[in-house]
C-alpha cells in the first residue's frame, strides 16, 4: 500500500507544506473579493481571509432600511461565499509539487 513512499522526505514535505500555508495566509490579506448587491447598489468588499474591508451603500438605498438590510444580508453572504471559495482553491494549489513519494 505505501510502496514508494519516502519517509526520509516526509519531514521536509511537512516543512514544504507549513512554509507554502504561511505564503498563502499573507497572500490572501491582500486580496480583494467584491459582491454585488440590488444591482450594484450595495457593495461587499472582503479579503481572503474573509474579513469585510470596505461596505458601499448607494444614496438611493437610505430610504428603504428594510430593503437595505435585505440586500446588505445577502450581499455579505455572498462576499464571505467568494472567500471561502477562495480559501478552498489556495489550499488546493498548496498540495500541487509536493510528492510524499520522492519522485518529484
């Protein structure tokens, strides 16, 4: 079952894989994911770590809170869907060239 497999290697495939975590960790702060809302008039701006940076709320909104609320609900939802997703891709991308069998 484990035929091929590179134990001696295994260390440095965990160090590989600690180093490329931490990369991406500090990449996605600066990256920026935007979900739009009611047509644009609601704008959700997060990172990739999922943290809201920046909320923009069109003029046009301020006289109907509760459809405010609504759209700005489904808006950020949708942001931190866009994150999430983004997390998923990075932590895939972080097993690519590494091969516990040492056969690189």
């Amino acid at each position: 079952m484990f035929e091929g497999l590179d134990l001696k290697n295994m260390g440095k495939m965990v160090e590989q894989m600690q180093e490329k975590a931490q990369d991406i960790q500090e990449q996605s702060k600066n990256i920026a994911l935007t979900a739009k809302g009611g047509g644009g008039l609601i704008e959700v701006t997060v990172n990739g770590t999922g943290e809201v940076t920046d909320i923009s709320i069109d003029d046009l909104m301020m006289d109907d809170k509760t459809s405010m609320q609504i759209m700005l609900i489904s808006t950020v939802n949708e942001a931190l869907k866009m994150a999430e997703a983004n997390k998923k891709s990075q932590a895939m991308s972080m097993f690519s060239g590494i091969n516990p069998f040492g056969t690189n």
